[in-house]
C-alpha cells in the first residue's frame, strides 16, 4: 500500500491509471482504492497551498 507514498503528486494519478491497467483483476480494486486516495491527498495539497 505505502508504494504510493512515494511517487510524486504531479505523476501519482497518471502512473496510477497506468498500473491500473496493466494490474491483474485482483490487484485493479486496491488499485482504484490508492487511485482515490491520491485524489483526496491532491484536493488537501491544493487546499493548504
């Protein structure tokens, strides 16, 4: 899970997509998951800046 943490916020949600679609069906939902997640973080970036 923490492998998210450290991909840098601008590229987080493309290299996410990416993985996403190249990820096993097992794997898409986590994969969805950090992809919200990241989205969220991104929101709260932009809002404290």
């Amino acid at each position: 899970m923490s492998f998210a943490l450290n991909i840098p916020v601008t590229e987080s949600l493309k290299e996410l997509r990416t993985r996403l679609k190249a990820s096993s069906p097992m794997m898409a939902p986590r994969i969805k998951m950090l992809i919200e997640m990241k989205k969220q973080e991104i929101k709260e970036f932009q809002k404290g800046s």
